[in-house]
C-alpha cells in the first residue's frame, strides 16, 4: 500500500495597500481548521502580511498592528494630483492632452 504525500499549502497575498488585511480573516480560518501553510508569498503591502506570518507572529498581533498602522489619520492623507494621469500633471502639455483631461473632468496644467 503506497501513501500518497500530503498536499501543500501556499498562501498568495497580493498588493493593495490596506486591502491585504483580507488575508487576516484566512489566516485565521486556516489555522482554526488546523490547515498548515507550508510558503506563505506577498506583494506589495501582501508582503507585510507575509513577513509577518513567516516570522512567527499570530494573526491577532498583527490585526493589532494593523489597526495601529492603518488608522484614519494615514488613510485621509492622500496626493490626488499624483493620481492623475501624468501628461495631466506636466507643464509642458499637448494639445492632446486637454483633450483627453477635458474627457475626464481634470484639468491640464
């Protein structure tokens, strides 16, 4: 009789600042359900998430963390003119470029 060897288990966090956070909820899951993460990989703010649970650390600590990090005060300070479009921010537009910031309601600078 041949055993068959036990599946693994990766955990794949993407980017999104904040949004990791949704991976807190699996960890969580996953552990209560006694599934063990055999690589834990990240991206971006996914990273975070990652390090911290290759490092050792519980899914409540880092909630705690979280809460911490991201609280109202840094998420309301926000660079909206960096959001834009870039030919939107440059001094030295096209005439192309009202066009396509007239299109979406910015104005070229």
């Amino acid at each position: 009789m041949s055993t068959s060897p036990r599946k693994r288990v990766a955990l794949v966090i993407g980017a999104g600042s904040v949004k990791c956070a949704a991976a807190l909820g699996l960890w969580k899951v996953l552990k209560r359900e006694g599934i063990a993460l055999d690589l834990v990989v990240g991206c971006s703010g996914g990273s975070l998430y990652a390090a911290s649970m290759a490092l050792g650390y519980d899914a409540d600590e880092v909630e705690a963390m979280t809460l911490a990090m991201w609280n109202r005060d840094v998420t309301k300070r926000r660079d909206y003119a960096s959001m834009l479009a870039p030919s939107c921010r440059s001094s030295s537009d096209s005439t192309d470029t009202s066009a396509w910031c007239t299109a979406r309601r910015c104005s070229p600078r």
